[in-house]
C-alpha cells in the first residue's frame, strides 16, 4: 500500500497544481470584472461536472468497469490539448 500512497499524493500534487494554473488566469481574463470572473470559474466546476455526469457518461448505459474512466481520459486528452489555443490580449 505503500506504492499506491506515493502515487496518490504524486496525483494530488499535480491535480493541484492543474487547479492553480486554471484559477491564476483569472484576473487576466477580465481586470474590470474580476469578482464575477472568479464567481464563474468557481462554479463553473461544480456546474461542469454535473453537464458532464449527465452529458458524457449516462448514455454509456450498462457497461464495463474500466470504460468510464477511458472516456473520461480522452476528453481530458483532448481539451489538454486544446489549451495551446487559448489566447487573451
């Protein structure tokens, strides 16, 4: 269990940084308007994870243990992929 502790905080540590970059691009996107930025890339998560759960993973229907989590990876694949088009001037 040793090994999968080390992995969970390795994980951990990335996911939090991955949140970090999401939030620290706030008060670039729009200066004037920073509290309502934040307010919606704050809830904008929570809101996500719902569309997505009702979106992408219920029509799977029954199915096999690990499918979920392929899906799953290949959406984050592709919008990780996505973020060198992103561009605020």
């Amino acid at each position: 269990w040793y090994v999968a502790l080390l992995v969970l905080i390795c994980f951990s540590l990335f996911v939090q940084m991955a949140e970090g970059t999401s939030y620290g691009i706030v008060p670039f996107m729009n200066p004037k308007q920073l509290a309502c930025t934040s307010a919606l890339v704050g809830a904008g998560g929570n809101l996500g994870a719902a569309i997505a759960l009702l979106c992408f993973y219920k029509p799977l229907g029954t199915i096999e243990t690990l499918l979920p989590f392929k899906v799953h990876a290949g959406y984050v694949l592709f919008s990780s992929l996505l973020s060198v088009c992103y561009f605020w001037p």
